[in-house]
C-alpha cells in the first residue's frame, strides 16, 4: 500500500510539471449519508453435550434485517467521510478515466477503510463540457453521480460532486460468526484538480 501512495504522489508532482494537460492530479474530500442499509450475521448454533462436557456445533443461525432512514429509532449520525487522491487521464475531450485511493470512515457502523478505486467520467454536452457522469468502482464499493467543474486558473479547477454510494463489507469479527453488511448513502464532495 506504501508504494501505491507513492507512486500516486510521484504521479501528481509529474501532472503539475507534465505540458500536455491531459495527465490530472484530484483530491476529494467527501461526505457520505447513509440512507439505508442491510445486514446478515451468520452465528453458530451449540449445544452442550454433557457427556463429553463440550459444546458441539449444531449447525448455523442466519439473521438477516434493513433499516433505513424511514424507520423509527434510526439514527442519524448514520454516514462518514472520505478522502480520495487519484490521477485521472483525458482519453478525449468526452472520456476520462483514472486511478486512486480512496479513504472512507462511516461514524455508527465501526466501517472503514482504504480501497484502490479506478474511476470514468463522461461528458455526454459539448455546450456544458465541465459537467459529467462519473462511476467509481473499488473493492466492494460502487458511486455513481454528477459532477461539475469550476475552472479556478489555467491549470486548476474546483469539482463539486452529488451521487449514490454503494459500500459491501465482510467481516469474521468472532470465530465462526460472519457479518456482512451493505451500505446505502447519498454522496456529496468537493475536490481540487491540477
């Protein structure tokens, strides 16, 4: 992981050197609500056996459920922050594609994270050609929104971003007891490029 962020870091003194703009250096800070979510434990069900006085294990308890923010007694301090460096690549004046690391905190599900996101962006209006569509896709983490660039200088723009989250995490947090959870949020973010 320490070289892929150096790399990122070599990559982005480069993009500010580099004479063709096609090469871009971002970095996103974003906030994520949490409007939903689904869980599934799988826990061992034991019995114990008196005769070898241990417990045995009967077989497996699955417990599933979802809540969303519609539900009452949902909290909302559901959501979290992120921040993500990536280096983009202008394939043509439509397309765009790039790679980075994205660092993500949810506050109440004790989920987080670092994850390498690959990341396209189309601009489907040449009359409106700072705004795009845009997919990121990491491991167990999908985003899909808008965004829209405000040019700040010759080399600089400020982005501002709105769209849905997909987060999936496993996790084996006691022997034999599985915890899988899939996250819903509403993202926004702001971010600068070079």
């Amino acid at each position: 992981m320490k070289r892929t962020l150096s790399l990122l870091v070599l990559l982005a003194a480069l993009t500010a050197q580099a004479q063709e703009r096609r090469w871009h250096f971002e970095m996103d800070l974003r906030y994520q609500h949490m409007v939903g979510y689904n869980y599934k434990y799988e826990v061992p069900s034991m019995h114990y056996d008196e005769a070898t006085e241990t417990y045995v294990e009967d077989g497996v308890t699955t417990y599933r459920g979802h809540q969303t923010i519609f539900d009452e007694g949902y909290p909302q301090k559901y959501g979290g922050n992120a921040l993500v460096l990536m280096e983009t690549y202008d394939i043509n004046r439509r397309l765009t594609a790039g790679l980075g690391l994205e660092w993500a905190r949810y506050n109440q599900l004790d989920a987080s994270g670092l994850n390498i996101v690959a990341s396209l962006r189309y601009r489907p209006w040449t009359l409106h050609a700072h705004d795009y569509w845009y997919t990121e896709l990491g491991i167990g983490m999908l985003n899909l929104g808008w965004g829209t660039s405000v040019k700040l200088s010759a080399r600089r723009r400020l982005d501002f971003k709105v769209g849905y989250d997909l987060q999936r995490t496993y996790s084996d947090a006691i022997i034999s007891w599985k915890d899988w959870k899939t996250m819903h949020c509403l993202q926004a973010s702001i971010g600068v490029v070079f």
